[in-house]
C-alpha cells in the first residue's frame, strides 16, 4: 500500500499547506456536503474559520435536532497523487494532517475526511473516536493513527450509528 501526495490541502477553517487553485477547497467541501446529505436525518453546519472543524453534523431525531453532534474535519490532495489501497479497503497517509490541539479539547466525535480529487474518492478516520468501554463510560480517544477508510455510504452508516450509540451510552 502506497500514497504519495505532492499536493495537500486543509480544508474549511484550515489554512492552505501548498498554493493550489482556489477551487479545490471548494470541491472538497461541496463533495463532503452530497456525501453527508444522502441521509435525511443529517444537519450539516459549516464552521467559521479558526474553529478547527469544517462542518458540524447533527444527527436528527424524526426531523427535530437532537443534540448528538459529530465534527468533521476535511484535507484534499489533487493530481499526482497515487493511491493504492490494500484489501480492507484501508490505506495508510504518511503525511501532515491538521492541527489537531483545538480539536483534542472537543467533547463530541471527530472524523477527518481526505479527499483524493483526480477521482472524488473521500477515506475517513476518526480523530475523536467514541469509545464505550463499560456500560455508562462513554469516552472519546484521541486517534493519532494515519489508517484510513474508504468513504462510502456504508460507512456514513456506520460513523452515525457508533455515534448514536456513543450518545446512546451516556444516557444510561
């Protein structure tokens, strides 16, 4: 498995690691945005630059908010980048990703998206991942492993319901 990026970009409230064209951010926002709304039950909320997430996504409860959020954090990468995954549909990014002192400091889960857009392709890793390892002892581990999974609708699927369950958790 190999992944050689040339060109990186943080994305939202992030600053620009190399000059790229100003629509890549764009790009990679507005793909993050189709992925995220193919579920009716996601509010996404783009955050002001600065704040260390791009969106904050609201899992809703029979069309009213809920409360139980998630944050997403995006970085892009365009041509020149090759990307191979291994079977697990896993690939490993030996590269600089965002800052991650404000976001360690967040109450809430935080996945980060990278998007490869020679194909649209997006992988994802938790960065605050939602831990329960005891009944009523929900926790959220700060991921510091650069293994990422392939997007897909799937696997939204399976980041709303480890949430939903993390929130679920707390509760009892």
């Amino acid at each position: 498995m190999q992944i050689n990026i040339n060109f990186l970009t943080q994305i939202g409230n992030n600053d620009v690691t190399t000059e790229q064209a100003w629509y890549i951010g764009q790009r990679a926002e507005s793909l993050t945005v189709v992925y995220l709304t193919r579920r009716s039950d996601l509010i996404v909320t783009p955050q002001p630059k600065g704040y260390g997430l791009s969106f904050l996504v609201e899992i809703s409860k029979l069309g009213s908010h809920s409360g139980r959020i998630f944050g997403i954090q995006i970085q892009a990468t365009v041509n020149n980048t090759i990307v191979i995954e291994n079977e697990n549909k896993t690939l490993e990014i030996k590269q600089d990703l965002p800052s991650t002192d404000l976001i360690s400091e967040l109450p809430f889960p935080v996945c980060l998206f990278f998007w490869t857009l020679n194909n649209d392709q997006a992988y994802y890793k938790w960065v605050l991942e939602p831990i329960i390892e005891t009944p009523n002892y929900p926790r959220l581990l700060f991921n510091q492993n650069q293994v990422f999974k392939r997007l897909s609708n799937e696997e939204i699927e399976k980041i709303v319901s480890i949430v939903n369950n993390w929130y679920d958790s707390r509760l009892t």
